[in-house]
C-alpha cells in the first residue's frame, strides 16, 4: 500500500508534466534522425544513391522527406496540432527508412522499427483520449474502443523495443539486468500494477542508459560513437513510451482493468 500511496502522490504532482516528457522522449529518436539527416546531408544522400541507383534528384528528395518529415512531426506532436496525422507521418517514414536502409532483413532493427511504432501507437491512443474528453457527457460506446486495443498494442510493441535492449552475455549483471527488466516488462504488456512497473522500468533504464550508453564520452569520429548515440536515443524512446504508460495507465484491455471488474 506505501508504494502506491508514494507513486499516486508522485502522479498527482507530476500530472501536467509526465506527458510532454513522455513524448519528448518518445519523439527523441526522430528528432535526432532528423538532425542527422541535415549535418550527413551528403553522407546520407550517397549512400542512399549508391544503394538504390536511384540518381541525385530522387536521393536527395529522400534525405529532404526524412528531414522535414521527422522535424515537421516531432514539432507537430509536441505542439500538440494535427497530432493524428504526424503519427500517420512518422508512421510512413519508419515504414520508407526500413525498406530504404534494408533493416526487413535486420532483425534487431526491424523490432526497433516496430517497436518506435509501438510509441507511435500510444501517442494516437493518448491523442483520441484528448478528442474524447471534449465530448464529455456523450454517451461511449462498448468498452473496448480502439483507443484501448491501441493502448495494448502499443504496450506489447514496447515490449518488442525492450528486448531489443536485452544484452545477450553471459556477465552476472547482464543476466541480473534482462530478469530484472523482462519480469518489470511483462507486468506492463499484461497490464498488471502498470504504472508501478512501468515506473520502476524507467528509473531503471535511465540509469542504465546513462552508464552504457554514454555517447558523449567518446570522439564523434569514432563509429562506436554512432553507436552509443543510436542505443541512447533508442532507450530514451522506450523511457518516453512507458512514461506514457505511467501518465495515461493502461487502458482498458489490462489485468488492471479486469480487477476493478472483479
């Protein structure tokens, strides 16, 4: 009972601002992608030529639509305008860069794809929850709208971005950290005392994040560098989506739901 009398206290008090982080957060991956695309600008469109022998014109309209696309949706989503449609957006621009860089065949990547649409989902569901609440005092249909099959796809998405962040050694603390993170992980996709795991998942992989992930400490011009950066922001976006998790609860289709029914 402490804990959820200290976590409720701490939603209260977090209320306003828990989801423009989260989907800070959640948006960081796109955002920093963006970027890249305008200081590799040259980098990104040879390559991209080279790949596809697509020519110069159509390579550099590629590198232009990831660039506006992923800045025009981030600032989109974060201003809170049109927020459906940049989902809609940065949901074609994962869909593009995942047939463009031949991640299909990537299986790492592929989950990360899908797993940063899983994020996306969560920002549509919180999105339509927004457009409902002005329609207060209209009758709802059934229970079990969109919204809320949204919510839980996009928790089981999230679980396919965790994974991608298991590390697969034989190390004590990696072992210790992926039960750790795979036992908070499942709580949050059956949606059982949610936002507790949710909670604990994100101080967690913040600290994680911060250890391993320190991009900063290294030269730009070495490639573990970009590594470092890619896991960094990849992390950050996991963190973003179970912040949404924590800010809006788990929807509907959830062990948590079911309880209050039982």
């Amino acid at each position: 009972r402490g804990h959820f009398s200290s976590l409720s206290q701490f939603l209260r008090v977090t209320k306003q601002y828990l989801p423009h982080l989260a989907r800070l957060c959640l948006i960081s991956t796109f955002l920093e992608d963006g970027i890249r695309m305008w200081f590799q600008w040259n980098e990104q469109r040879d390559y991209i030529e080279a790949t596809w022998n697509c020519g110069y014109f159509l390579a550099t309209c590629f590198v232009l639509l990831n660039l506006i696309g992923q800045l025009g949706g981030c600032v989109l989503i974060l201003s809170r305008n049109f927020v459906q449609y940049a989902c809609f957006g940065l949901f074609g621009i994962i869909a593009l860069q995942t047939v463009a860089y031949s991640i299909l065949w990537d299986l790492k990547f592929l989950m990360r794809n899908l797993a940063l649409g899983g994020g996306l989902l969560l920002l549509l569901a919180e999105s339509r929850s927004e457009g409902k609440s002005m329609f207060a005092g209209v009758p709802s249909m059934g229970e079990s709208s969109p919204k809320q099959y949204m919510q839980l796809g996009g928790r089981v998405l999230l679980v396919l971005m965790f994974m991608t962040l298991l590390h697969f050694d034989s190390s004590f603390f990696s072992i210790l950290q992926n039960m750790v993170g795979t036992a908070l992980i499942i709580l949050v996709a059956i949606g059982f005392k949610t936002k507790l795991a949710a909670l604990t998942l994100v101080v967690w992989l913040l600290a994680i994040n911060f250890y391993f992930n320190a991009f900063w400490t290294i030269p730009a011009y070495k490639p573990m560098h970009d590594f470092l950066k890619y896991d960094f922001f990849q992390t950050t976006s996991v963190i973003g989506g179970l912040l949404l998790v924590v800010a809006l609860g788990p929807g509907g289709v959830s062990m948590d739901e079911k309880k209050k029914e039982w």
